[in-house]
C-alpha cells in the first residue's frame, strides 16, 4: 500500500450520524413499549433484523455469505484476496426486554466502518468482514454465544443445531424456518485477527468519564440447567404435610444459590432468571421445575469450587423434601484473556484519536470470548447510561458510539494491512 493509502487509513473517521440513523432504524424491529428491542434469536423479528442487515450490507457494495449455523459475513474486499479476513462484529437478537444498544452497536458499528472505508477511498491489504452471530444472547436456547463457538471449533456444529427452545424448536429448525440456514460451512478457515465492540454494560467507564474502554479479558461463565420433580396433585385436598412441590423445592434452592454467593471471596455472580413450572396451574401443587443458574466467576478454579457447592446445595434441599432433581451443564465459556497485541492496538487507536481511555474486564461475556480460542482478539468497550444493559431502557450517547468506532476502524486498518 502506497504512503497516502496509509495516511488516509490513519484520517478516515466514520460517520457517526449514520451509524446513529443504523442504530435507531435498527431498533424499530422488535420494539417494546418500554423503548428497548425485543428480538429473541432466531424468532421473526430476528429475520427481519438480518434482512435489513444483508439489505444494507448489499447496498454499500459488500459481498454477504451466510454459513450453517446463520452466522453473516459482509465482505469488503482487500487488495490480497488470499489474505486472511479481519473480522469484526457481534449480534443482532437481544433479551426478550433488551435494550438498542447490546450486541447491535457491535454489528452495526462494524458496517459503519466498511461504509466509512469506502468513502475514504482506504483500501486494505485484507479483506473486512462485518460478521453477525446467531444467538448471543442464549435466551431461548438456554447457551448463548453458541454459533461463534461453532466458528471457533469450541462446539460441534451438529450439537449447536440439535439445541431445542422449551418448545422443542431446534436452533436447525428454527434457522430454515427464518431462511437463515446457509450454504457456508462454519469456520475453519485463518482469520487474521477479531475486534468487537460493545457497550460496556457496568457503571465503570461512565463514573470515571472515560470514553473507551481497553477490554483486557471477560471473566468465567457457566450455565446448568437444574430439574426438579415432585408430584402433582390437587391443591384443595392434599394436606400440606404430604405434598412433594417441585416450585417450593425450586425456589429454596434459588434462595440458597443467592445467599451461596455471598460465601466466597472474591464474590461471584449466581443468577436464576428462568424458571418454569410443571403444570403452571393455579390449582395443581407443582410436579415439575427447570430452572437455569448463571454462575460466574472471574477465575475458572474459582467456578469449580463454586460449581460444586452449588451442587451440594441444590442436592441436599432435594433429599430433605423428598424430590428428584438433575442438573445439566449446559454451557460453559472459560476465563479470557484476550490478544496482547489486539489489546496495545485498542489502546493505541484510543491516544491516537485523544480519547479519555481505561484498561477493563468484562463482566458480561461476548462472542468475542469464543473467537479468541481461534483468532487474536480484541474488545472495545463505550460507556452506557448508569451502567444499565439487559433493560428496554439501555442508553448510550452519539458521540461516544461514533468514537467506538473510530477506534473499531482504526483497529480493523492496523491489522488488515
Ligand atoms: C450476554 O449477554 C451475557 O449474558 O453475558
Ligand atoms: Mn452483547
Ligand atoms: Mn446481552
């Protein structure tokens, strides 16, 4: 690449009222009373997101590939067709009351800055790819984060369609049924290095006025499903003494998993926001409940502890009430530390572009955690409004979305030369 292509790449900014507009169109699907977005993965309003996605991509010139497992990759070309790509994005479903800004920023901050490319007249050696994931967030199919971890080898690609919603709907049979089931096998193929960005999620970056957050790593997370099984009966005549009530049994165990939490040092975060009742009728004593823990902990040694007094705990309530229960690990994504390289480039992009900047862990965790078991990988993190993230009320200002991604692009330009 000649001197002026360079100097270009280094001057080129996005536009941040566009990716703005992307953003607030974006949010229109799926809308909720609350003001946030409600597009569970793989449901009709998902299939909208993407379409709009693809509509756009197509529009600014990009070649759009769809794979197995529903995951889109918006190509711009490189001047090295045979270099590996530089990925960047993140994911377009979101909670069933989820905010505008989780997973979309990412894949919409990605496209901006392949549109910003283009009309900076900036070519690359590699190619850039705006990359959306299929189901982040896990919501329906209680994993989350699984098709990147199909691309990175993490999960067998036969396991991830196999996954059901508590209907029974497969994550295969929900991707045909949503014309997202493409051609493309999954991963496998050399990526030349895999930046994300993201709303931080947590308090920190706003409390501190910082404008950027250098992402060093996402603690660990790992996610069971606990079955509990009593007895159904009659709730008018079966004395109290004689009852086996799956719901009661379940929620001593949500009770006992809260204060668990409080035990260990460094604490953890131990959360049960799923649950349902077997039959859910008012007048029959609960036979069945399934419930989801998320459990998470900075240090994977650390979780295996945790894990196993959770265990304990969940198992011992049982025997003294005289219920069965199973618990199913059903996934889990290790500690990360991401790319030491990927890291300094987040960092020195930030001082470039004289942005207020700090080094942070995620609590949350990202596609990103998977895609750094097969790529180097970086984060870059803005601040949102309070810290509030998996709420219809979510928020994040223009200007430190526009600077996110003026981080993303000069990030993408470094590697993709
Ligand atoms: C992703 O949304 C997570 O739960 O960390
Ligand atoms: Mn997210
Ligand atoms: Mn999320």
């Amino acid at each position: 690449m000649n001197r002026d292509a360079a100097k270009a790449r280094v001057d080129a900014r996005i536009d941040g009222e566009r990716l703005w507009q992307s953003l607030m169109a974006m949010a229109e699907i799926g809308a909720t009373p609350g003001g946030g977005s409600g597009r569970i993965a793989l449901t009709d309003s998902d299939r909208q997101a993407r379409d709009l996605f693809v509509k756009w991509a197509k529009e600014a010139g990009l070649a759009v590939r769809v794979d197995r497992i529903g995951n889109i990759f918006a190509r711009r070309a490189g001047t090295d067709a045979k270099a590996p790509p530089v990925l960047a994005g993140s994911h377009l479903d979101t909670q069933p009351l989820g905010g505008r800004f989780d997973g979309v920023y990412g894949v919409l901050a990605a496209l901006e800055v392949l549109r910003a490319l283009d009309d900076h007249g900036v070519e690359t050696r590699s190619p850039l790819d705006a990359v959306v994931w299929t189901d982040e967030e896990g919501c329906r199919f209680a994993a989350g984060m699984v098709a990147s971890g199909v691309f990175a080898g993490k999960v067998a690609l036969a396991d991830a369609l196999r996954l059901a919603d508590p209907d029974g709907v497969t994550i295969g049979v929900a991707l045909e049924k949503i014309g997202y089931a493409g051609p493309a096998p999954v991963g496998g193929v050399p990526v030349a290095a895999y930046f994300e960005a993201h709303i931080e999620q947590g308090p920190v970056l706003e409390a501190e006025g910082k404008t950027i957050g250098v992402v060093l790593g996402a603690q660990a997370r790992r996610y069971f499903r606990v079955s509990v099984a009593g007895e159904e009966g009659h709730a008018g005549t079966l004395p109290m003494d004689r009852r086996k009530d799956a719901l009661v049994g379940a929620a001593r165990m949500v009770v006992a998993l809260n204060a668990l939490a409080f035990t260990f040092a460094p604490r953890p975060v131990i959360t049960v926001g799923d649950l349902r009742v077997r039959p859910n009728s008012r007048n029959t004593i609960p036979g069945g409940c399934v419930f989801v823990i998320d459990s998470r902990h900075p240090e994977d040694a650390m979780l295996d502890r945790i894990e196993a007094a959770m265990r304990r705990a969940c198992g011992e309530i049982a025997a003294a009430a005289g219920l069965g229960i199973a618990i199913e690990d059903l996934s889990r994504s290790d500690a990360t530390r991401f790319d030491d390289r990927c890291i300094t480039t987040v960092r020195r992009a930030a001082e470039r572009l004289g942005l207020a900047h700090r080094d942070i862990h995620s609590g949350a965790g990202h596609d990103a955690c998977n895609l750094a078991l097969a790529a180097p990988t970086g984060m870059i993190f803005v601040p949102c409004e309070k810290g509030i993230s998996h709420n219809e009320t979510e928020n994040a200002k223009p200007e430190d979305l526009a600077a996110g991604a003026d981080v993303l692009l000069q990030a993408m330009a470094e590697w993709a030369r």
